[in-house]
C-alpha cells in the first residue's frame, strides 16, 4: 500500500490524540446524565426539577454560544491555545460543581464547563495535521468517538455514582480535562508552518452565516438536530425516575443501559447501510422521525406510574435504535447539502443549534417532568418531531455520487468540520 493511500504514523497519531481529547470532554457532558436528576435532590434548590435542568443543560447553552467563536479564535491565535484555554475552563467547572453547596453553584459550574467550548479548534487543527486525501479519514477516527463515548458513559455512571458519587465525577471529569492538555502538549504534533488559514474566509463570517440561516433544506436539517437532542436531554428528566420506581437502585442503572445501548447499535445498521443505497436514504430518514414520534406519543402509557422494568427498557430501545440512525445520517446530510465553499459556516451553525436543543430540552423537560411528570415532557416531544417530520417531506435526495461516498463522511459532525480548513 502507497504512501499515498494510508496515513502516516505523524497523521494517525495526530487523529488518535484528538480522538481521546475530543472523547474526554464529551464524556463530562453525557456522564451526569443518568444520575444528576437524583443526585439533585439531595442539593439545596435540587428538589426544583427546572433548576436540575438548567444544571443539565448550561453545559450546552454556553457551547452553542461559543462555538462560532472560539473557531474564529483557533484561526487568529493559533489552534493549541484555543484548546488549552477550553480544556482550562472546563477543568475549573467541573471542579466547581465538584465542590458545589448548592445547586446554583452547580449551574455555575456547568456554565463554566461548556465554555470550553474547543470542538471547531480540534477540527481544525486535525485538519491542519493531515493530508486533504487522509482528513475525512481522520474525522471519522474523531467522529466515532461521540457514540462509543455517549454508550460508555451511561453504562459507566451509575457504577461511577456508587463509587464516588455526582461530586466525584464531576472532579474526575477536571481530572481527565487536565490529563487532556497533556496530550495535546506531548503527543499531538505541532502545526506545520505551512497549514495556514485563509484569511478571506473568516473575514466573510458573517456573509457565510446569512447564506446557510437562508438555506432551507440546510434549515431543515438544523431544526432536526435541534429536535433530536432535545427530546434526548428531556427523556433523561423522566428516565432515571422511571427505573428508579420500578424498583431499580441508581447504581444498577447500568444493567438496562448496556444491553439497550448494544442491541440499538446492531439494530440501526440496516438503516444505516440502506440509506447509501441511491434514493433510499430520505425513506430511512422519515422512519427514523417517525419511530420517534412513535416514542413520545407512547411514553405517559410506557413510563407513568409503570412498576415493571420492561415497558422502560423497550421505549429506550425504540427511541436509541433511529436516534443513532438520526445522529449518523444528519451531519453527513449537512456536508452533501452545504455549497462546498459554505460548509465551515454550516457545521458551525449546525453545532450550535445542536447544543441549543440540548440546553433547552433539558432546562424544559425539567420545569415539564416537575408539574406534569411524563405527560409534560412527552407532548413538546410529539410537537417538535411532529414539525421535523413534515419538513422532512420537503427534503432532497443527495446526488448518487455523494450517497457513496457519504459512508466515510457521515458518522458525525467532526467529518463536515473538516471542510474550511482545506
């Protein structure tokens, strides 16, 4: 095999370091998920389900609002000081909400947490360290870390929880934030003095921005990711309560969470594989919306008031299998869809619509679980998807020729990041 067609130890080194760093602040977002709603209560202010929603959330109003911005950042100070300052700020939030009396210093600390917000610098500098041939090849490494990381801690945090404790992973996720600069100082490669970024580019930020936000099969798309993660950070309002008076101690949670999460990612690859058949990919679409509708409009019967572990454990199975479907196929979508010269500025809004939905879904789902218990949180769901299923109608098949090769492209966001930095 040529030099030409397989990555070089410097590029794949490069794309594995990026992989673990990108990997550990996720992990710090989706750990608290199955267990923060419990912990809460035992804070001051906890027992208010729409302030644990906030702390829930914050994380992600903050990425949302600075993810734009801290790519600009990577292009005029260089791309390592841009990580190091996020990966610093994280470290400090977690540690804050580490040590929290209460649940406002929580929110505080959540907020600090997503100012990190260094995804578009991680992108970019993986992009600056490969060869244009090799970078989709090193997104994908990147990409595949937000499902395997999403999987692994939801089974890892209720065990973490009976160990340390919510505290405990909140200062472990400092810890391995910390760990994460070391990486990025002593394995991942010093930018070539020859990546540089076109100015001309960022300078048409703005331009970029009004020519996506006016792109309606690009909006579609946005409104999607948006209504996925909602619906995802709402769902965990309900769910841990759900098991949890089903009779299930917090710290077996796992024991439903990993054989959902293992049976949904066998489950999604037919579609996923039918989707790069040419014209099959929006009828994969539409039945991945529709399973989730399915999902809301049935969790008051499959999670109210229920005393059996079933009933929860076949609705997670149902709504897991298309949201991993949903959250394969969208990005790819974003990177066929966008006009090549436009698809820095699309993931960039992309990334922050997709953080919006989940802030918002779960300082809603909060407020919503708290008067109206399941009900509340399963009726927005019914409406947001309802809405994402009827714009999915308008949507256009990808051309053939992209529909091939999206299999290399799509497994998540990080691939279409590659795009501007070329």
């Amino acid at each position: 095999m040529s030099s030409t067609t397989r990555m070089s130890p410097l590029e794949l080194r490069a794309s594995l370091a990026l992989a673990g760093v990108f990997g550990l602040r996720l992990f710090g977002m989706f750990v608290i998920l199955p267990v923060f709603a419990i912990y809460a209560e035992t804070l001051p202010g906890g027992a208010n389900l729409t302030l644990a929603g906030i702390a829930i959330g914050a994380y992600g109003l903050t990425q949302a609002i600075l993810q734009i911005p801290s790519g600009w950042m990577s292009d005029r100070y260089g791309r390592k000081p841009v990580i190091y300052g996020g990966l610093l700020l994280f470290a400090v939030g977690s540690f804050v909400a580490a040590t929290a009396p209460d649940i406002y210093v929580v929110i505080l600390g959540r907020v600090l947490q997503g100012a990190g917000a260094i995804s578009a610098a991680v992108m970019a500098l993986a992009a600056d360290l490969t060869r244009e041939e090799h970078r989709t090849k090193s997104m994908a490494v990147i990409g595949s870390t937000i499902g395997l990381v999403f999987a692994a801690s939801l089974v890892a945090a209720p065990w973490l929880n009976q160990v340390i404790g919510v505290p405990g992973i909140f200062a472990l996720t400092g810890v391995l934030a910390i760990a994460a600069m070391g990486v990025v100082w002593r394995v991942v490669p010093a930018v070539p003095a020859t990546a540089a970024i076109p100015a001309a580019r960022t300078s048409n930020l703005v331009t970029d921005l009004k020519s996506v936000l006016a792109d309606t099969q690009l909006l579609r798309l946005n409104w999607g990711i948006f209504a996925l993660h909602a619906v995802l950070m709402a769902l965990f309002m309900a769910v841990p309560f759900a098991l949890r008076d089903a009779g299930m101690p917090l710290n077996q949670h796992w024991k439903v969470y990993l054989p959902v999460m293992l049976a949904s990612f066998v489950l999604m690859l037919p579609a996923v594989m039918g989707a790069h058949v040419p014209g099959r990919m929006k009828l994969w679409f539409m039945t991945a919306v529709g399973l989730l509708l399915m999902v809301q409009v049935a969790m008051p019967w499959m999670l109210g008031g229920r005393t059996s572990l079933w009933p929860i454990i076949l609705i997670l199975l149902i709504f897991f299998t298309p949201f991993n479907v949903l959250e394969a196929m969208l990005p790819s979508l974003v990177s066929r869809i966008a006009p090549a010269q436009l698809k820095g500025a699309a993931i960039g809004v992309y990334s922050s619509v997709q953080f919006l939905g989940a802030f918002v879904g779960a300082a809603a789902g909060g407020f919503l679980y708290g008067r109206w218990g399941v009900i509340g949180v399963a009726v927005p769901g019914v409406v947001v998807l309802a809405i994402w299923l009827i714009l999915a109608l308008g949507m256009r098949e990808p051309p053939p020729r992209a529909v091939a090769s999206g299999n290399a492209e799509g497994a998540d966001s990080s691939t279409v990041a590659s795009e501007p930095a070329r």
